[in-house]
C-alpha cells in the first residue's frame, strides 16, 4: 500500500512539474495591419526565441482601431502589447493607461535613446517620460521626374532646395497648348499631411513645444503662394474635390506632372513605373525644413499582468532582427538611426528611386506634428485649405477659421496664438 501511495504522489508531482514546467506566459497583442507571412512574421520569430512566451495576436480593422482600442483601455480589456497612433498615444497617457518605458530602455543592452531620430526624444519631452517606441515610421517627401529635369535642362532638386526654387521650377517645367496646361510643374495635394507639413516649412510650428496647436502667419504664406501656383501661373494642378475630401488623380504617376509632394510609402508603388526615371527629395525649405513622421507606437498596458514579458517582447521588435522583419515586411523604415542607415526598407524599381538619402536626411527634421491632434479636427482644416485654393473662402478667414476650430475643439488653453 505504502508503494502505491508512494507511486501516486510521485506520479502527482511529476505532473504537476511537467504543468509549470511547459506553462508558458501569455501575453495579447492588437495591430491594425495583419501579421506578415513567412519569412517576416515577427511575432513567430519571437515566440522562436522566447518559448515561454505565447503572443496571442489579435487584429483589429484599421478603421475601427482607434475606438476600439480606447473603448477596451476605458473597460479595463485593452492587450498587454499595444501598438497606438500618435493621437491615441497621448490620450492613453493623460488617461494613465500606459506604462512608462524609461526605465526599460535605461537597463536594456539593445536600446539607447541616442540612437532614435530626433523625434523621439521631441516627444519624450513633450510628454514627461518615453511611454511608446515608432515600430517604423513613414513621412513626406518630393517625388520628381528625372527625364522631364533633363529634358528641361533644369538640375534634381536636393537637401539645398528652397521655396524659391521649387516655385521657380514649377513654372518652367509647366507647359501648355492652346490655352491648356499638357504637362503641370507640380501635382496638387493629395494627402491632407502634406498641408501641414509644407505650412510648418513656413514657420508654424503646428504642435509647440507645450503641445498646443500653432498655426498663422507662416500657413497663410504658404496658402497663398500656393493659391498663386494653382490659379495665376497654374504650374500646381488644382485640386480635385468630393465630399469625402480629397481625390487628385496621379498626374506624376501618369507622367503628367513633374514633381509630387506625397509620403514616402509610394516609393513601393512608383516602383513599377516604367515609362520615366524618378527620384524623391526632402521637401523644399522656406523659414525651415520641416516634414511630418507617421507611425505608431509599441507600447505596454499599466494594467498589463504580465509587464516584463510585454518589454522582452517590444525589445525583439525594435531589435535588429526584429526591425530587419518589420522594415521589409511593410517597406517603411527604422526610427533606430544605426538600423536606418542599413537600408532594409528600400525598394526599387527599374526607374527609381535611387536618392534614398532623402530618407535618412528628412528623418533628422521630421516632427510628429499634426498627427498628435484629433484625426476629425485635422481634416476638416484640410477641407477648408482646399476651399481656399479653389477661391471658395479668403485665405486670412481659413486660418483664422482653422484657429476658432482648435480651440472648439481641444479647449482655448491648448491653441498657441502668435
């Protein structure tokens, strides 16, 4: 009887051994985008090197993300792992919702903060304390074509450029046939960033250094020497309208037109451009230079049971191995400056891009910007920049009315005024 019992509870422990010794921490993870498949999937790389971590990932509609993900942090549901947009990063943190990474990052032997673009630790101020590190991140830039350059006789635009020279440019480079533009210097303003962006050349600086909106006298410069291009010498192609926003057909990509401001994400869709060579610049410069950086942030829930895990995990993305993955996978390049520089992101086509330093160069300027503020409160700014180059509202009353929005919107005490 003694060597049945005695057999029972080793049998016993042994299972219960073999339970604790196989379990595993589980930790959930929310993106927008789907994961990658084989060979970039960072999540499986990970859990290759971590077996006693299991990530349970779970995708949410891009559309859908950003209410979702507030709704579950305000009912306590949100993932251990989360990757946030730069206007939902800073309400998680005024809400208290997120983790610190401070001290992660001082004691991590992967990560240095001085191996972040400027941006970070930009930001980090702004905030109080680092609460979320760019999985990758994206900005905007100038595309150009090189055979319409060369035809003209007229040198690539670079780092040096400024508004001078792009208008002076964009003139020249318009050609017109019986009283109809045929081929514009400049394509109109598709994406609603490059508004901001190619304001903040002008001065403004969009977002201070409080965190508050700061838009004026630099905007209404911009506006209206943009408003001259698209209407009085009519190098920029005007702007084509529905009621959703902004629809410009791509008169780069059709040869039609030959520059484009636009985000660096369509170097991958221009490269199957075969009928001209092209290349990309930074943006040209007024007061500045200046350029906006989109992303979003990995970050780590403060109610989060399993915190260190969720850091381990954070640390393998933003690790070279783990940014080798995510650059190639998305083709959107590394905040980490030593990764940068590797290039993993880049691709090329048959007639461009090659200037990939405009890349690196833009990444040492760029700011987040407008992409701090509420998504609804930005856009429809952009709707009424768009009135005023089409001559449907004043160029003084836009910016003041963007003003009076601001502050209806985030509250008098966060709306710089000049």
């Amino acid at each position: 009887m003694r060597k049945t019992l005695f057999l029972g509870l080793f049998l016993l422990v042994f299972a219960f051994t073999g339970v604790f010794a196989g379990a595993k921490t589980v930790i959930k993870y929310a993106h927008w985008n789907a994961l990658p498949s084989d060979p970039y999937n960072y999540v499986k790389a990970f859990e290759e090197k971590n077996p006693d971590i299991k990530v349970e990932f779970m995708q949410i509609p891009e559309a859908e993300y950003s209410q979702k993900m507030r709704s579950m942090a305000m009912t306590g549901t949100a993932p251990d792992a989360l990757c946030l947009w730069e206007a939902d990063l800073a309400d998680f943190v005024r809400g208290g919702w997120v983790l610190g990474l401070d001290d992660y990052v001082k004691q991590s032997a992967e990560l240095s903060l001085d191996d972040f673009i400027p941006a970070v630790t930009q930001l980090m101020k702004l905030q109080g304390n680092l609460y979320g590190l760019p999985w990758c991140f994206a900005t905007e830039i100038m595309y150009y074509n090189k055979d319409l350059f060369d035809k003209a006789g007229i040198g690539y635009p670079g780092m040096g450029w400024t508004w001078d020279n792009f208008e002076d440019t964009a003139k020249k480079l318009t050609v017109e046939s019986d009283g109809k533009v045929t081929q514009w210097g400049c394509d109109a303003i598709g994406f609603q960033g490059l508004w901001y962006s190619l304001a903040g050349t002008f001065g403004d600086k969009i977002v201070d250094e409080q965190g508050r909106f700061s838009m004026g006298s630099g905007t209404k410069e911009f506006l209206k020497r943009w408003f001259d291009l698209t209407n009085t010498s009519k190098a920029v192609a005007s702007p084509q309208i529905t009621t959703s926003g902004v629809v410009s057909a791509d008169l780069f990509m059709a040869g039609k037109a030959a520059m484009a401001f636009n985000g660096s994400w369509l170097t991958s869709v221009y490269k199957d451009v075969k009928d001209f060579a092209w290349d990309i610049a930074p943006l040209p410069k007024s007061i500045r230079n200046y350029s906006t950086l989109h992303t979003g942030f990995f970050a780590i829930n403060a109610k989060s049971e399993a915190k260190d895990a969720v850091w381990k995990f954070i640390e393998f993305r933003m690790s070279d191995e783990g940014q080798q993955l995510i650059n190639k996978a998305y083709s959107n390049p590394s905040a980490r400056l030593s990764i940068l520089k590797k290039g993993y992101y880049k691709v090329e086509g048959p007639k461009g891009p090659r200037n990939w330093d405009a890349i690196e160069q833009t990444a040492q300027f760029a700011e987040w910007g407008y992409v701090l503020l509420p998504p609804g409160l930005t856009f429809d700014i952009v709707k009424d920049f768009n009135a005023a180059i089409l001559g449907q509202v004043s160029v003084d009353n836009v910016v003041q009315q963007a003003i009076d929005k601001a502050k209806e919107i985030l509250g008098e005490e966060r709306v710089a005024e000049e």
